[in-house]
C-alpha cells in the first residue's frame, strides 16, 4: 500500500492561514509533520487536525534542514510518497488524487509539481522549460510536461529515489534549496514533471514591486542576502548545472545586487545585504548567517 506523508516547514506562521492550508490538504494524506523553525516554537498545538504531527526545532536552522527532518521522518515511517509545503499554500480538492498517479506515466520522474497561484502577483506561473540554456518560462493549457525546475510548495517527491539524489543542501539555509535539488535530480538522470491541469494558491515573498514589464517579489534584508549568496555561490560552484546555465544565472542575479535596494527600504540595509551575499557566494562562504 502507497503511504503519502506530507512535510510543512513553519516559521513565525500566520496560524489561520497555516490552519486552513493544513485543512486542505489533511484528508488527502496519510500524516502531515509540521517541522517548526520559530525560536521557542510551542504554538502549533492548536491545528485542528488528528493526523498532524509537529517537530519543535526550537530555533531557526534554515528551511533545507527542516525539510530533511520531516523528510526523514516520513522515510522513517515508510511513504512511498512525500509531499513538500510551504505554510502559506491553499490545496484544492483531490489534488493529490490528481497527481500522484501521473508517477506511473513518467517512471522516471523524481518529482511532480503543480502551478501555482502567487497570491501577491495575482497570476498563475509557468513551469520552466529544460530544452534551452535559458531558465525560460512557458505557460500550457494542460497536460505533463519535463521541466527544467520548480519550488518546493506542493512537489510530490517519489521517497524511492531520494536515496540516489540525496536530501535539501542545508549548507544553503533557505532560498535556491528547492531548485538546486531539481538540477541534482536532473544530473543523476531522474525527471522533474510538472503537472499543467493542477493550480495550487501560494504567496512567493512578502510583497511584490511592479517595474513596468514585470513584478518582482521583494522580501526582508536577510532573504536578500541568502537569495544574492546562493545565487552567485550556484553560478560559480553548482557541479549539477550545466555551463550554459550556470553562466546564465551569473548574469542573470547581478539584478538582486540593483534591484533589491532600489526597490526595497531601508535601501542602505538591503544595499548592504547584497554585497555580503555576493562576497560569500563567490568565496562559497555558506550556512546560517547571524546578522547583516
């Protein structure tokens, strides 16, 4: 019998919103672990919700590490099927119903994702197309298709084939973890299916800045510091990216280091937070960064 659990990491959450995404998603599987990255954590004991398991990190230990704990944990307990979350994303009904299946059609797949919703651009995005050197978006009416890439909220990873391509890179703490495990999976000859007939509700950054042809998502001085690090430190040291990519995505962020401050208060912080992630991504310098 195929087990599927489902992984949430929280930090500091909105707890009806949390509530309600749990909710959605609750009756669709077999266990949910809530792992907690909030210092002190102790506040999720409320979620209504009998299958529900929580983890208390009882501080901060970046997203990748949460994720390997109820990673392992849903390993541990024998899931054929493990489902990431964000603790800001809406399930539809018979969402896992729709895409588990697809696993069988494409025996090679690693991981199936969904499109998602960004409630702060009001759109739906598109899948990533792995047939060009560029990380090109395109948009399909439906169907499965190969791509090159896809955040975390709602993938379906396959528990199998974690054993070959390994868990989160926890030297990145957060940000760039979910894309950097999609190339790794890539490389070792795996799939990443993205399912076109399935729209999940998901919040990408705190707010979103529209610069004329297109709107960016904005986050706090530190993300922007993880973001820009992890970036530069993918571009120059990722052995999972090809040549191409990896001179694409150089170039490609040196717009965090002009658009964040710019677009950001207090600009001289994010300005700030930029340049040291530069630095730290181009000396590889990685982990948990105490304070910008």
């Amino acid at each position: 019998m195929k087990t599927i659990c489902a992984v949430y990491v929280t930090f500091s959450p909105d707890f009806d919103l949390l509530n309600l995404s749990i909710s959605s998603l609750s009756c669709q599987v077999d266990k949910i672990i809530v792992v907690d990255n909030t210092p002190g954590g102790g506040l999720l004991d409320k979620i209504q919700s009998d299958n529900v398991e929580i983890i208390y990190l009882g501080e901060n230990l970046g997203i990748a590490f949460a994720q390997n704990v109820g990673i392992q944990k849903a390993m541990d307990t024998g899931a054929s099927f493990i489902t990431l979350s964000d603790q800001d994303t809406v399930y539809p009904k018979g969402f896992i119903q729709k895409m588990v299946p697809h696993f069988e059609k494409f025996p090679s797949a690693a991981a199936i994702v969904p499109r998602f919703k960004d409630s702060n651009k009001k759109r739906i995005d598109g899948f990533i197309a792995n047939k060009s050197f560029r990380f090109q978006q395109f948009f399909p009416d439906g169907g499965q298709h190969k791509i090159f890439q896809a955040i975390a909220s709602g993938k379906i990873l396959k528990a199998e084939f974690l054993y070959r391509i390994g868990l989160m890179d926890e030297r990145l703490f957060i940000d760039w973890v979910d894309l950097e495990w999609c190339w790794r999976a890539r490389a070792r000859g795996f799939d990443i299916i993205g399912n076109a007939d399935v729209v999940i509700d998901h919040q990408l950054g705190d707010v979103s800045s529209n610069i004329g042809f297109r709107e960016v998502n904005l986050r706090s001085p530190i993300r922007h510091y993880y973001i820009t690090r992890n970036a530069f430190y993918l571009a120059l040291h990722s052995k999972d990216l090809d040549c191409l990519h990896r001179l694409n995505l150089f170039v490609r962020s040196f717009r965090y280091i002009l658009g964040f401050p710019i677009l950001s208060s207090p600009r001289w912080k994010n300005l700030k937070a930029v340049l040291l992630g530069f630095l730290h991504g181009v000396k590889a310098k990685l982990g948990r960064l105490e304070k910008i």
